[in-house]
C-alpha cells in the first residue's frame, strides 16, 4: 500500500506534536526542586561564531591555561579565553614557558569535565585569526580568567579590545604582582 506524501507529511507532524506535549507534560511534571541537566545550546559551530552565549558547553579538553576545548552549539570547539593570557606550553617551534605548567594544572583542576557558560564580549570579536571562539568563561558563576589572573597564572591582556572585564582583570593582575602570586614570583620579569 502506498501513502501519499502528504499522508506521510501528516503522519510525521503528528509524531513531532505528540513528542513536544511528552516533553512539556515532563518538563512540567518534575518535582519541585529538581532542574534538568543543562545542555550546549544549539544551533551548530555557526551560532557559537556569531557570539552567542553557550550555557552548559562541557570542557573536554584542556589545551593550556588559556585555550580549552568544549562540546557547545552541537560541536567539539576550541575555545581562547578572553581577557588571559598565560605562558605558553604547546606554540610549536617555542619552549615551554616558566609558569606555563602550573597554569595548564590550574586549568585541568578548574575547567576539565566540568560545564561552564561561555559569555561572548562583541568588543573582543567572536573568533581569532588561529580560528578559535574567544569566550569568557564562567565555572559555577564564577570568571575563570580573573580567578586565573588573581592566583598568578597569566596576565591581563585584552589585546587593545578594552572588553567588559578589562578593568577587573588589571585589578586582579595588580593585587597577584603587588603578592608575588604564580608567576609574579617564580619567574624572570617580562624584558
């Protein structure tokens, strides 16, 4: 027996109405005080280009201290921290720079496996020119970058941007230096 296809068109609107009052009569049967698990947003590699905000990209890997890599908008991406600039341990043709370790440990311990909201800042851009999303990155509310730049693991850099966070950032890499913090005080000072 064969359907027409608008018999075969009504059939597949019928199953994707019925699936969207499942998932409603879910959403509004949970009990109170439970929250579903949040997910990347979707929209593909696309959307995150464009700069939108990502609520519960999942880091997967941790390149160094300033570059990740998460499962958001329906991909694997990498990600370039805005706002930080940590030694470098993976550049090729480069040494691994002092602190650059530290900073990568600092980064696995605060962002690996974890979700994490990824906050675009039009001011920045949205990608660089290696083709990496330039995000800020929040853990459980809180700006890894100036947590990072705070402890001594990198250093302020807006790379002449003067993004959302610039100030905070500089307020947070004086009171590292003033302590001596991470790299403040284990390594050469910058010639």
């Amino acid at each position: 027996m064969r359907r027409s296809t608008a018999g075969v068109a009504a059939t597949a609107m019928a199953v994707a109405v019925a699936a969207v009052i499942a998932q409603a009569a879910l959403t509004h049967s949970r009990p109170a005080g439970l929250t579903p698990t949040p997910t990347p947003t979707s929209g593909g590699p696309a959307a995150c280009a464009r700069g939108q905000r990502v609520d519960g990209a999942l880091v997967t890997k941790v390149t160094d201290g300033d570059t990740v890599h998460a499962t958001a908008c329906g991909a694997d991406v990498t990600v370039r921290v805005i706002g930080l600039n940590t030694p470098e341990t993976k550049k090729p043709r480069s040494p691994v720079e002092c602190y650059g370790p530290e900073a990568s440990r600092y980064a696995t311990q605060q962002l690996f496996s974890r979700r994490v909201t990824l906050i675009p800042d039009r001011r920045a851009g949205y990608v660089d020119k290696y083709g990496r999303l330039l995000y800020r990155i929040e853990v459980a509310g809180q700006d890894y970058a100036e947590g990072a730049i705070r402890a001594g693991y990198g250093r302020a850099n807006d790379y002449g941007h003067k993004e959302d966070r610039t100030a905070a950032y500089a307020a947070a890499q004086k009171i590292a230096q003033d302590g001596g913090a991470g790299l403040w005080g284990a390594c050469p000072a910058p010639g």
